[in-house]
C-alpha cells in the first residue's frame, strides 16, 4: 500500500509538471521579453579649472563644495547603479590653483582618466601652457579631446585630437563632437600658435548632419566651449541651439553658469534642444537620464538635473 502511495505520488508530479510546461508555452513571449526601454545616463562637468580639493569650510560663497574624490565616488555609485554611463566634460580642465602652475595640467588629466571621463572640449585655458603643454600631456589621456572647429593641421596638435565620436550602448548610437570659443582677444596668440578658428555655427551644422545622416546616431550631443549666452551679438549655446538641426543636447561652458536643470531651447525645426551648464570648479556634477524605445531606438523622454559635490553628510546619507 504504501508502494502504491509513493507511486500514485509521484506519477500526479510528473503530470503537474508537464501541464505546467505546457501551461507556461502559452503565456506570451513578450511577458519574458527584455524591457521595452534602454536608459542612458549622461553625466558632465564643465571649467573645473584645477580644482582638486575641496573649498575651504570657511569660504564665504563655496564653503565646502568640490573636490575630485567626491566627484570620483558619485561618480562610481551612479555608474554602480545605472547601466549604461557616459562621462563627459566641456573644457577647460586647467588654470587656476596652484596644482596647475605647478604640474602644468598633469594632476588633472591623470585624476579626469582614473574616473573614467568618455570625452571632453577644448576650453580656452587649456591653451594656457601653450599648444606644446597640450601635447606633452597627451599620453596620459585616456579620452579624446574633441572640436571641431579648430584646425590644427599647422601646429604639434595636428592629428591629435577628434571632431567626433561615436559611443554604443545597448545598440543606442550616441554621437558626441566639440565646438571651442574663437582664441583671438582671449588667449595669448604664442600660446595657440597657428591654431584656425572656424565658424562653430557653420561646424555644427556639418556634424550634426554628419551624425544623423551618415553616422546613424540616436542622439547628438554638442560640447561646447562658446557660453551659454551673452548680451552683445556672439555667438553661444542659445543661439547655436536656435539655428541647429539634429542636436538633442548642448553640454556647455566657458560662461560659469550654474543651471539648476536644462534650459530648453527650440531649434530651427521646431525640436527641443536641452542645454546644459554646472557652473565652475566641480562644485556641481550635471545628469541627464535619457530613455528610448527598444524597438524603434527613438528618444522618449530626458531628464536633468545638477548635484552638489560636497560635505559629509551628502556621503552618509547617498553611500
């Protein structure tokens, strides 16, 4: 009897089991389908100028904010938390403590590649040790320096940096090019050399279109070192915004503005461009949270915002 029990048993597990396999043929494949949205996540800094450490406690504006380690661990906890990162800065990684006069850019570029930076603009103050202290600082980059507006092809820098590049994540095609400010009346012409400055209106049409059109990318984003806007007829990332094509987001810097979240500016077709600016010195980390359809690869919706970099208690309470 108990024999019979123990097959009786095991026979009804075997046909349970069956029906269930049989069952879970029928429920939908989408319900075991991947998510139906790829999220990117866009962080970016902009005239860090040197700026290691942190502001002193006692100063009077910034007191406490800043500081490359902290910068480093916010960055490590998001890119812990999201899948798909890119770290991106819009120029002027020198001048402006003593760090910089004292190892001419070294210390910044080493720290910028040890937390992983994708890309980054040419600033204006990065020409302050001349086009040679670019140059001698080169192998210690581990992303490109991009622009595409400046020709180079007389000076050292010739071949040395990029107008574009592409990065991919999840099958998002993410293309990124450069735009500097015109050198003449702002940096010393010995120290530029016979770097050309070409129209940066003019640049960006053709990347842009480039990108979209050639390249296939899902997003275009600018770096720019023009300056978000000014009160003379110059030209700046409003207006860049205003005229363009096909560019979705314009990180910039150069002016020092602190933007709480992107301003949106319509562009010439009509389209939201998200313009983008954390002030000076790292004392801000900007995030852009972009999502897209799986299927279609097209833009959803994106987000952004701008952290402190600073004190303790930020740390207890994110880490």
């Amino acid at each position: 009897m108990e024999e019979f029990t123990k097959n009786n048993n095991r026979r009804r597990f075997i046909k349970n089991s069956f029906l269930g396999i049989i069952g879970a043929s029928q429920i939908p494949l989408d319900l075991f389908a991947k998510e139906d949205v790829i999220k990117l996540t866009v962080l970016h800094t902009n005239d860090v100028h040197s700026h290691i450490d942190p502001f002193p406690d006692n100063d009077p504006k910034f007191a406490g904010l800043g500081g490359v380690a902290r910068r480093a661990t916010l960055v490590k906890k998001i890119r812990e938390q999201e899948k798909n990162v890119l770290l991106l800065d819009a120029g002027d990684i020198y001048q402006g403590t003593p760090y910089f006069n004292r190892y001419g850019g070294e210390l910044e570029v080493k720290l910028m590649s040890k937390m992983g930076y994708d890309a980054s603009a040419i600033g204006n103050h990065d020409f302050d040790n001349g086009i040679e202290g670019i140059v001698k600082n080169l192998p210690l980059f581990s992303f490109p320096l991009l622009c595409a507006n400046y020709d180079f092809s007389e000076t050292a820098l010739n071949g040395k940096t990029s107008e574009y590049k592409i990065f991919e994540k999840e099958g998002l095609k993410i293309g990124v090019f450069g735009l500097g400010i015109e050198l003449e009346g702002l940096v010393d012409r010995r120290m530029y050399g016979k770097t050309k400055y070409n129209d940066p209106e003019v640049a960006s049409a053709r990347m842009a279109l480039f990108l979209k059109n050639e390249k296939k990318c899902d997003l275009i984003i600018c770096l720019s070192h023009l300056g978000y806007k000014y009160q003379e007829r110059k030209i700046s990332d409003l207006e860049l915004a205003k005229q363009s094509r096909f560019i979705d987001i314009i990180i910039g810097g150069h002016t020092h503005t602190f933007l709480d979240k992107p301003i949106l500016q319509k562009n010439r077709d009509g389209k939201e461009v998200h313009v983008c600016q954390v002030g000076w010195a790292g004392i801000k980390l900007g995030k852009l949270d972009i999502t897209f359809d799986r299927g279609s690869m097209k833009r959803k919706k994106i987000e952004g915002t701008s952290m402190n970099i600073f004190q303790k208690d930020f740390f207890s309470s994110h880490i």
